[in-house]
C-alpha cells in the first residue's frame, strides 16, 4: 500500500471513531448463538531525532544522517467471530482475521524511509469448553498473539521497522504460526504453546519455539509464575568474546537452537496497614544449551508505592535489571537471549533511547519511574535510567560495540565491548492522554547522556534527543 493512501484511510478512520463513540458500528451480526464483530486500530506517531546514537556514526565513511525527522502509521482492520454450539452455552467455537498496512514517510533512525508493508496479522480459529463449574479448556491455531508473564521473554511475536515501517509504534503482535493449549481451574492457568515468530523476510532466522507457563493469578497486583521455553530450531547467530585477549567477536549462526529458559516472575503487595500500598515484583530466568555450553541468566526487582492519598496519586518506583554477558575468559557462553521480550519503556526495554542500541544482553540498569495523574484521563510519567555493561570487552549487542584499540602504541586490534562500564544516563518525559474510550493520544521527549564506555570509543560525542506525538484510534 502507498503510504500517501495509507494516509488518507488513516484521516478517515479518526473521523469515523469521534462519531462512533457510543455506536456498536463494527458488529455485523449479533444474534443469540453467533456473533460477527469487526475490529478497527489505527496509529500515527510523529518523531524527531537529534544526534542519532550521540553521533558516533556521523563520520565521513557513513553517509547517515544524525539528525531526521519521520511520520509513521498504521491502520489494522479485522473481523471475529463466536459461536455457541450447544443450547447450555458451555462451549464456543471463535476465530479472528486481520491485517496491519504500515508506512513510514521520511527517514527514520535506522535509515529506512519512505517504505511500508501490508501483512496477515491475526488469523487463527479456537474452541473454548468447560470441563467442569471451575475448569476450562481452550485450544488455537493459527496467527495470534501469546505473552508469557510480564513479558521478559515472550512477547512480541511480530517484527515492524525496516521494510516494513511504522518502527517506533510496532503495530505487529501476533506469531505468524501458533498451537496454543490454556487449561484454567479457578486461579490456576496452565498454558503449553507452539509458536512460530513472523520475522521480516529480509531476516528470517527460522526460529520455532514451545513450553509452558503454569501461573497462580489472583489480579493484575497479585500474581506468581513459571515458564519453560524450548527452541525447536533457529538459524540466529550468537556473538561471543574472544578468550583471554582483544579480539575480533566471533559470530556463530545457529547457537539459539536447543536454548533451554526457565523464567520465574511473581508481583504482591506483601506489607499491611501503613505500607499496604506498598508493592514488589521480581522476574528472574536461567538459560542453558549443553550444545554450545551455554549458561546464562537474566532478572529484574522492583519495587514501588503508591500514593493513593496525595493529589495526582503518584505511584514511585526503583527498578534494578541486570543480564549476563559473554565472559571474555571463558570458552563457553554466558551472554543472555532476551529472545522475544516487550520492549517498551513501561515494561523491559533498557533505557528510553538506549533501547536503540542495547538489547536486553550484558546490560544492566537502575531505574527510577514516577507516574502521576493529574486527572483520570491525563497520565504524566517520568523516567531515569542509568545503563552499565555487565562484562567488559564483551558483546553488547549483535554487530554493535566493536572498536580499535591501541595498545601500547603498536598498531591497532579489534575488540568487542566497551573498557569501561558505564554506558548512558536516560531521561523521558511522557505525557498521555485518554481523549475517550477509543482514542488516546501520548506526546514525549527524551534523551540521553554518553557514559565513559561511550566516551572511550569516541570522546566529542553529543546529547542525543528526540521527541514525539502520536495517536492511536483502538475499536
């Protein structure tokens, strides 16, 4: 699809959702025993970049520019159905199809521009039936979407950016091939799944998964879990540090296939009385692959309040990460997978524009949040984040960090990492605002300050920056 097209049923698709507010005008058919709904989600998100990853790829090789500008969109229509097979209404049989046409117009800040796809987001059939008054089984095939706990490793199982556009709103969700399992007895779920990622065809690493979750959800605040993850097969490369020296990172294709994790997470309000808003939640996973020796770990403790008493009810929170990395004096693999996780600032990206260039593999980060609500559709959060390296001289993220190093005045050699530790000091403001129950509009601007582990590659970097407005339409 044109983006210039896109565009436009873009407008359309806004106007329509500020008169049809208070209509049901999706419903296609509703009768007793069978339902036909479609759905409709559109997004647009104006961005603005200044010193694009703090200028160190303004140099003259490169011909990228640090400073751009992009508008991006997506428009997501759908159609579901249920049906009620039986008179006594403890079964039904549902199914959902949609898609996502997403555009980017400009450049973004990946140097792609100007580009977009049309591709099958949801298309799966399901059947749902009660084995008993407490207990019900669920079986799916198909597209959709799947997240295990709170989304550290499974997550996102659609790819947007590159040639696909709309990189920053991320409109895919879905895995492109799904089995999925769901037996619940009271506030017990079990969950086993198949899933197949939908990668971009210019990426493609043929990754297959499956496992289980088996979780204990009394609500949204008090909630503890395991999950269990196989890789069935992959092509994905692992970079891994060079033992005992400087060197150039090895890059072996093929090493997440047979990854093992086992992912714990759990979230309470553990106190009484005077600190009974007072909440905690840990997440924590263990990888191995005997193949490849591999052994690696991954987790997050947080820690929060909120102030139900004070105006704006502001909930304060200090949050710790930490992800293993490759260590240089091993021969076998340490660096963590972060395989599929929910990369946004409010749920495990590592930093706000950090995230850019870190994934969640030898990073850690302490983080402090402060989210307030001024009014009950106006939400104003603040974030701090300060990133460091786990390993030194160790990969921080595929083809990323690799310098020259002079030693001792003699000649140069390649290594992975950085030599010091510290690596960026994030700062986001984020304004959202729920227009009404279908239409939310969310501004922000952030930025980030180099650390000595930048620095030491290249020391005239600068502030990067970098804003944005955008609204999504959801019916």
């Amino acid at each position: 699809m044109k983006p210039q097209l896109l565009l436009r049923i873009c407008f359309i698709v806004s106007s329509i959702g500020l008169w049809s507010q208070e209509t049901n005008f999706l419903t296609l058919h509703n009768s007793e025993k069978f339902k036909v709904q479609g759905t409709l989600q559109f997004g647009a998100n104006a961005v603005a970049e200044t010193n694009l990853f703090w200028n160190l790829a303004d140099v003259p090789e490169l011909d990228f520019d640090s400073d751009t500008q992009w508008l991006e969109s997506y428009i997501k229509p759908g159609v579901g159905f249920t049906w009620l097979p039986s008179e006594s209404n403890t079964s039904k049989f549902y199914g959902k199809v949609s898609i996502v046409a997403s555009s980017t117009l400009g450049t973004d800040a990946f140097d792609e521009g100007d580009t977009g796809r049309t591709t099958i987001e949801e298309a799966h059939l399901g059947y749902k039936f009660n084995l008993n008054e407490t207990s019900s089984l669920d079986l799916s095939l198909g597209s959709q979407e799947l997240k295990l706990g709170t989304g550290m490793l499974i997550a996102n199982g659609g790819v947007s950016g590159f040639e696909r556009g709309a990189l920053k709103l991320g409109p895919r969700k879905a895995w492109e091939m799904t089995a999925i399992g769901k037996l619940k007895t009271k506030d017990l779920n079990i969950t086993g799944f198949y899933i197949d990622p939908n990668e971009l065809p210019s990426n493609d690493t043929r990754n297959e998964l499956a496992g289980f979750d088996v979780n204990l959800y009394k609500s949204a605040n008090k909630y503890i879990g395991l999950s269990y993850i196989h890789v069935t097969s992959s092509n994905a490369p692992y970079p891994q540090a060079t033992p005992n020296g400087p060197a150039p990172i090895t890059i072996t294709f093929g090493d997440r296939e047979d990854l093992n994790a086992l992912n714990f997470y759990g979230k309470s309000y553990p106190f009484k009385n005077e600190l009974k808003d007072v909440f905690t939640t840990i997440d924590f996973a263990y990888q191995w692959n005997s193949r490849i020796d591999l052994n690696s770990w991954g987790g997050r403790a947080q820690i929060g309040y909120d102030i139900k008493k004070w105006k704006w009810r502001p909930t304060v929170m200090l949050s710790y990460q930490i992800f293993s990395g490759d260590d240089p004096s091993t021969s076998g693999q340490e660096r963590f997978d972060p395989l599929y996780y929910e990369g946004s600032p409010s749920a495990w990206s590592t930093g706000s524009k950090s995230s850019m260039v870190f994934i969640n593999s030898n990073v850690k980060a302490f983080g402090f949040s402060v989210r307030t609500m001024p009014s009950p559709k106006d939400i104003l959060t603040f974030r701090y984040n300060a990133i460091s390296a786990h390993k030194l001289r160790s990969p921080l993220q595929f083809g990323q960090a690799a310098r020259v190093d002079f030693a001792d005045g003699e000649g140069s050699t390649v290594i992975a990492g950085v030599t010091e530790k510290p690596l960026a000091d994030d700062f986001f403001l984020e304004y959202n605002r729920i227009i009404n129950q279908n239409i939310f509009f969310n501004v922000g601007f952030s930025m980030s300050f180099a650390g000595k582990g930048i620095t030491s590659i290249r020391p005239d970097v600068s502030t990067w920056t970098g804003g944005f407005a955008n609204i999504v339409f959801n019916y």
